[in-house]
C-alpha cells in the first residue's frame, strides 16, 4: 500500500470533522430559531474498493479508506409534528374564541355598581319616587335622568358589542390574508425542494421553514396534507386543495350575502366556500356568528321589552299637564332605545296620574314601577308558540306553561323523538335541553313533562274532557302555531341570566384554551425533545470533532514523517 | 427526554407567567376586596349576586317609599290630633251653648269662639306637607276646603276620593294619606249651623241635637288617626323586616362577593413565596453550563 492513501484517508477525516463541527455551529447558531430542528452529520467508513481487493496486497483488505459524511440529517418526528398540528388547531380555535368573549364580558361589567343591572335598579327606584311625589318636579327630573343613563348605556353595550364583531369581521379577512402567505410560500418552498433533493440531497433548512409555515396554517385554520413522492406537499384546507406542488391557491374575504356586513372566506379561483373545524378562524367566526349575535339580540330583547312593557302603560297615563298617550321610550331595541325628547324636555309629561286633572296621582308610575315585578316583562317575540289558553286541538286546551329558570331566556322548539318529543333551545335543529315521555292522559287533562336528567325543564298542562292518545299528543303539539315555547322573564332576572350565561361561556371557552394550551405546551417539549438544540450536546459534540480533527492532523503529521523518512533518509548506505 | 434550550426557556417562561398570574390576581382581589371581579369567574355566583343586588336596590327602594310614606302620615297624625282638640272645644261649648240658662249675649260669644274653631278647623283641613295639601286626595295642589264668605257660610271639599298608594313589599301597597271628605265629612256645615243658632240665639234643642253630630265628627276623627297610627305602625314593622331583609342580603352578597381578607393575604404570601422560588430556581438553573467547565 502506498502511504499516500493514508494521507488521503486523514484528509477524509479532516473534511468529516470539519463538516462535524460546520454543523454544530450551525445548530448553535440556530438555537433559538423557532422551527429549527438540529442536524446530525452521519459519518460512515469509506470501504474498499473492488480494485483495492484485486490488489496483490493482502494486508490491504484490512485497513479501510476512512471517512465520509453520507448525509446531513434533520432530527424530526412527522408523527409529533401531525400531533402537534392537531393541538395548534384546537388551540388557536379556543384562544381565538375566548379573548373577544372576555371582552364582551367587560362591556357588561357586570356584577358591578355601575353595571346595567345597577342601571336598572335606580331606574326603578326613580319611578317610586315618582310615585311617592307625584307632583315634585325634582323627582320627575330624577326619573329622567336615571332613564337617560340606562338607555344610553344600553345603547353603548349595543354600540361596543356590535364594533368587537366588526372587529372580528377584520380579524376573518386578516386570517384570509395569512392563509394565503403561507400558502403561497409553501408553494415556493416545494419548488425548492424538490429541484435541491432531486441528486438526494436533504434541503433540512426548507423543510424546517415548510413544517413551520404548516404549524402556522394549522393554528389558522383545518388542514390536511401529505408529503408526495416528488418531495413536495400537498396541502387541503377543509377538503380543498390549497397548495398543489408549487400552485397554491388563494383564498379571499368577501361579503357574506347571507349575513349583512360580514366576510366570508373564499377560494378565489372557484368561490367555493373554506369550510374548517378548527384554528383561529373557526374561533373567530363562532364568537362572530354565534356567540356576539346571540348577545345583541339579548340586548335588543330586554330593550324592546323595556320600550314595548313600559310605553303600553305609560300611555294611557297622564302627566302633571294632563298630556297622555305620550311613550316613554322611543326606538325599538338596544342600539336606538332613549327617553322621548318630548319627556326629556318636559319631564311634567311623565304620565304618573291613571286620570287627568291629577296633580298628587302616582297610580300609573306605579303599575310602571310594578313591571319591575312582573315575570313576563320579557318574552320571545317569535310569532308562532304555545300560550296558556291555546287550543291545541278540538276539545284540548293547554291551561298552563311553564318554562323552569335553568333554561336561558329565549324560544324553545318541540321535535319529535320517535313517540316522544324532544325540547330543542333556539331552532328546531338547535340543541336538545329536554325530553318528554309522552304518556295517554286520563279524562280532565294532565301534563306533559320536559326532563333533563332527574330535573323538569317545562311542563305543558293539558286540560281536556275528554282522554287524550300519546300519538294526539305528539300530533299535535307539532302543529305549526303550538311547536314553540318561549320563557318569559323580569327584565332584572332577564339581564341576570345574560351576565350569567356569557359568564359560563366565558369560563368554560377560557378552560378549553387553557387546556388545549397545556396540551400544546406539551406536544411542543417532546417535539423540542427530538427536534431542538441543546447547547451542552453541541459543544460536547465539537469538542469530539474538535479532539477527531486534532488526531487526524496528527496522522498526517506522522505520515508526513514517515515519507521524509522514506525520501530523505533512504539510500544513504555508506554515506 | 431531551430537555433542550428553547423548551427550558418556554417552561421558565411559563412558570413565570403562571406564578405572576396568581399573584396579579390576588393582588387584584386584595385592591378591590371583591372575589368576583368578572361573571366568568363565579357564573352561578354572578346569576346570585346580581339577583341580591337587585334585591338589595329594591329593598332600600321599599324603605325609601316607607319613610316618604310615614312622614306624611305623621303630618297627617298630628293634623287630625288638632282637629280633635278643636273638636272637643266645639263639644264643650255645644254643651254650654244647650244650657238654657245663658242669655243672648252669652251664646253670642260662645258663637264667636265657635267661629274660631271653624277658622281653626279649616286651617286644619287645609293643613300642606312641602306643598302638597294632604287632604285633597289626589288634588294635592289644590286647597282642600274651600271656604265661602267672611264669616264663612260654607266650607266645600275640593279634593277627590284619591288614595296615594306607596310600595312597601313585593307583595304590599299601602296608602300614605286620608281623604278629606271622609275624616272631615259635615263637620264644617255641623259647625256653621251650631255657630248660626248661637249667634243666632236660636232654639236651645236644636244645639243640643248638634252635640250629637259633633260626636260623629270626633268619631270619625279619631277612627282615622286610629288608622293613620296603624299604618305608621304599619310602615314601621315593614321597615324593620326591610332591614333585617337587607342585612341578610347584604351578607348573602358578600359571601359571593368579597373576599375573606386574612385567607387572601395568606395565599397572598404563600403565592410570593412561590414566585421567589421560581425566579430562584430559574436563576441558578440557567447558570449550568457545559461551557462553564471546558476551557
């Protein structure tokens, strides 16, 4: 053997550690990178070759031919990564759903002094002492102000509530436009993928930038995608394709004309709508398309039951000026309800008096300020329901409904449930809060009872001369007109189950985000586990290399020696 | 498992916000004394609390109405105690008036003091609380008697039958003033006659027959201070039970509401300590190093 191939192999070795230490530097650099993950540099011995073997040399079979690097690898474990993506969908969902929910909760304020319900509570006491001074012009003046301060703070909950959705409406078109950043950049990436591992090369910083920008698309939005043998990936959102190879297709917010003012998200090529389960989009659109709707139509609810309960009765009273018929309130829900101007400038026209030509007559403030107590200040306004005295059919007549006070306010759809009925909250497909075993009544009626587990949601009585078939039953509370319950509340007791419902949301989507945050954090550490860098690792690992490319230098050093040897100390016989 | 940089720092940093949190939060709750800053920490506490919050506004409402009620009544009270006075004067010089031993110039000057009354009577009648004539049902800017010529030959009611009703209970309403017309009924046409036949030195039965009608009067008079004392003590237990309701309001609110300060403090100090422990921990730990010990 020649001794230049001993040379050559310590020139492997320099090369190989070199590189080791190339890459070390390079993770340590990258430490802190988010989406990096660390390399390894794969080093094998270099065998013999077949010519080395023909050789007439037998001790050359022996030695090897050193070192080469065979492959720069990135550590990263797809399956934590598909995990991993799947808990950036949940928790971009449920952070995305909780924060504008915690704001809704502010404008409420709620419980509080200054709150609506505080609102409410002096605007009540203002109407007794009305009625305790029916004549005082400083406690008309009172009543007024306390009217103008509720009805403009019911307006600015409206106001504030209906911006946060427009907020939100901005937030779904910004989604938009970072689905279609990524999207397009991972188009580009897969080009450059697949022409840098075409000679089979890993492009380790590509895919790292690709798996992080599908990290970035998980927590937007639903998507599916697999790597194609081309080495580049396909990726869907929902079950659209949203990058082919280096196509990717965008996706674009334009007006929803199911729903005035607001976006919906598009492919733009085809207008298909995105549909997606998760990410922050899906967060988005439930607190803008569910959650915020429903809370301003609670709002508009307690408001138009103010205007509607309070004007019926203040019309047919008289004020100090013996004026009648005059409303209290004007406007029709939360965002316009105010005092009539024509009480706010004259506040002798708050009609206190059931007659005229009644100066010390609070009678009719009162029957105003008793609304506070009435149970059925606040109903639905669906027009189709069953009401105490309805026929249901010829002969049956429902002589009572009763809605208990865990259901939230709001109207109720009876469906059927085989031979049974199911009670269904907001739609006739919305949720089931309850069940009633449909029984034969007897002569004289009976009751149809709604369950929930052991508990009584609502309760149908049912008079009737005549026995009453469970399939008549069914038939006919199914009716068209007798298919709807509403619950009916005090405003006060109304606007508590708001607070309180929005409460329970409210918590219960802060415990999801949490949870899904927790769960996150922890899919993240293992995959920090396989994929991150840790500095004492790199540093031991150049110390090898390091120590290797020392030892290496050292070979050549020897062989070096070995030839001056051979070249100027040979043949110097008899010199 | 490989613990790696950028997981010990994201764990410290979690640590860290976790602690603070705690912290800021009972921070919070030491500053404003409430346990319940938001609905969503306490849903079911919040349904409660603004349902005793409003119970607590319509309780202290109710007392409102019982105090404005009682005042009024007490004006009342004491109006009716001089119309029962002059009432009794009216009685004795009736029974003076039916002597038959007095002369001309005698009942003429017992008609006199009888004017007196009347004057007195209608005074009474008349009687206003800031403004608003107590007597005249609901006409309360109107004077309740009106009285006709100098000296007067007639003293007509002006008012109307109007009861003032105040609530003092979800379930209660109680009137805070007397109807004029009812209390005073003919005393003042009674009064008139008896002072015309005195002055008048008119037939000596027809005084005595008068004695019986202001009997009536004093009847009535005292009938309705029996009922105005009634009411007040009507209000007044109302008032107590309001009171009472309140105070137990007011605490079943707290317990939602507020915070048990020693209890707070203490988690207070337990969370400091937690918190210190962390960034000490975090402090010696980031200090380890492979570097520290190669050359």
């Amino acid at each position: 053997m020649s001794l230049s191939i001993g040379l050559d192999t310590a020139v492997k070795a320099l090369r190989a550690h070199q590189l080791a230490v190339d890459i070390a530097s390079h993770n340590i650099a990258n430490v802190q990178s988010p989406g990096f993950s660390r390399q390894r540099l794969l080093l094998r011995p270099v065998g013999i070759t077949n010519a080395d073997r023909n050789s007439h040399d037998s001790l050359l079979g022996r030695a090897g031919m050193g070192v080469e690097a065979s492959d720069v690898r990135r550590m990263r474990d797809i399956f934590l990564d598909f995990q991993a993506r799947q808990t950036l969908g949940t928790k971009g969902q449920y952070s995305a759903y909780s924060t504008p929910l915690s704001q809704a909760e502010v404008v409420f304020n709620d419980p509080s002094d200054d709150g609506i319900s505080g609102l409410l509570g002096k605007f009540w006491s203002a109407w007794h002492d009305v009625v305790n001074d029916p004549e005082s012009s400083p406690a008309r003046t009172a009543l007024a102000h306390s009217t103008s301060s509720l009805t403009s703070r019911l307006q600015r909950a409206h106001a504030d509530l209906t911006q946060q959705r427009t907020d939100l409406n901005i937030s779904v078109s910004t989604i938009a436009g970072q689905i279609n950043s990524a999207s397009s950049e991972i188009a580009s990436l897969n080009f450059q993928i697949k022409q840098v591992e075409l000679n089979g090369t890993q492009a380790n910083d590509l895919r790292d930038r690709r798996d992080l920008l599908l990290d970035q698309l998980s927590g937007l939005a639903q998507i599916n995608y697999t790597e194609q043998s081309d080495k580049t990936v396909t990726v869907y959102l929902g079950n659209h394709e949203l990058v082919t190879a280096s196509t990717a297709r965008a996706v674009a917010a334009v007006p929803d004309t199911s729903s005035v003012g607001m976006n919906k998200i598009i492919f733009a090529a085809d207008g298909t709508d995105v549909a997606t389960n998760t990410g922050e989009l899906r967060g988005v659109l439930d607190a803008r398309d569910v959650q915020f709707p429903s809370l301003i139509a609670k709002l508009n609810t307690l408001a138009a039951g103010l205007i509607s309960s309070i004007n019926s009765v203040h019309q047919n009273g008289f004020g100090l000026d013996n004026s009648t018929g005059n409303a209290f309130f004007t406007g029709t829900d939360a965002s316009n309800i105010a005092l009539n101007a024509v009480i706010a400038g004259n506040p002798s026209k708050i009609a206190a008096a059931s007659a005229a030509g009644r100066p010390g007559d609070g009678g009719q403030a009162l029957t105003v300020a008793n609304l506070q107590l009435a149970a059925s200040m606040i109903a639905g306004t669906a027009a189709a329901n069953l009401a105490v005295g309805e026929t249901l059919s010829a002969g049956y007549t429902a002589s009572g409904v009763t809605i208990g006070n865990a259901l939230q306010p709001g109207t109720y759809y009876m469906t059927a449930n085989g031979a049974n009925l199911d009670l269904r909250y907001g739609s006739a497909a919305g949720p089931v809060v309850g069940t009633a075993t449909l029984a034969a009544m007897a002569p004289g009626g009976g009751s149809i009872t709604f369950m929930s587990g052991a508990n009584t949601v609502a309760t149908i009585q049912v008079t009737t001369a005549l026995g009453y078939s469970a399939a008549a039953q069914q038939t006919d509370l199914l009716a068209a007109g007798n298919d709807t319950l509403q619950t009916e509340h005090s405003a006060d007791a109304f606007y508590a189950n708001l607070v309180s419902v929005l409460g329970a949301d409210v918590n219960s989507a802060n415990g999801l985000a949490d949870s899904s945050d927790l769960l996150n954090t922890h899919l993240e550490q293992l995959r920090q586990s396989t994929s991150g860098v840790n500095l004492d690792e790199e540093v031991s690992n150049m110390n090898a290399a390091q120590r290797a490319y020392q030892a290496a230098a050292r070979c050549i050093t020897t062989i070096d020696d070995m030839l001056d040897t051979l070249i100027n100390r040979t043949g110097m016989v008899g010199r | 498992m490989r613990i790696t940089e950028q997981s010990r720092l994201s764990n410290q940093v979690d640590y860290l916000n976790a602690a603070s949190e705690r912290m800021d939060r009972i921070q919070q709750q030491l500053a404003t004394g409430k346990r319940l800053q938001r609905a969503s920490d306490d849903p079911s506490g919040a349904a409660l609390s603004l349902s005793h919050r409003k119970s607590i506004a319509f309780e202290a409402q109710m007392r409102r109405n019982m105090e404005n009620g009682i005042a009024f009544l007490n004006v009342t009270e004491s109006a009716l105690g001089g119309a029962t006075e002059l009432l009794q004067r009216a009685r004795e010089l009736s029974v003076q008036g039916a002597n038959g031993t007095n002369g001309p110039s005698e009942r003429k000057s017992i008609a006199a003091e009888v004017e007196q009354i009347i004057q007195s009577m209608a005074q009474v009648g008349n009687s206003n609380f800031g403004g608003t004539y107590i007597f005249s049902g609901f006409q309360t800017q109107t004077a309740a008697f009106q009285v006709t010529g100098t000296p007067p030959t007639a003293i007509t009611y002006q008012g109307d039958a109007g009861l003032r009703m105040h609530r003092v209970s979800a379930q209660d309403t109680v009137p805070s003033n007397v109807v004029g017309s009812g209390v005073f009924g003919t005393v003042f046409s009674d009064l008139i006659a008896l002072r015309d036949n005195l002055a008048t030195n008119g037939p000596v039965a027809s005084t005595s027959a008068g004695i019986a009608n202001i009997d009536s009067a004093l009847g009535r008079v005292l009938q309705a201070r029996a009922d105005v004392g009634a009411r007040i003590n009507r209000f007044e237990a109302s008032r107590t039970r309001s009171e009472d309701t309140d105070t137990s309001l007011q605490d079943l609110r707290a317990n939602i509401e507020d915070i048990d300060l020693g209890e707070t403090i203490v988690k207070m100090t337990a969370q400091q300590n937690a918190l210190q422990a962390a960034l000490g921990a975090i402090g010696r730990n980031s200090n380890n190093s492979l570097l520290n010990f190669l050359r």
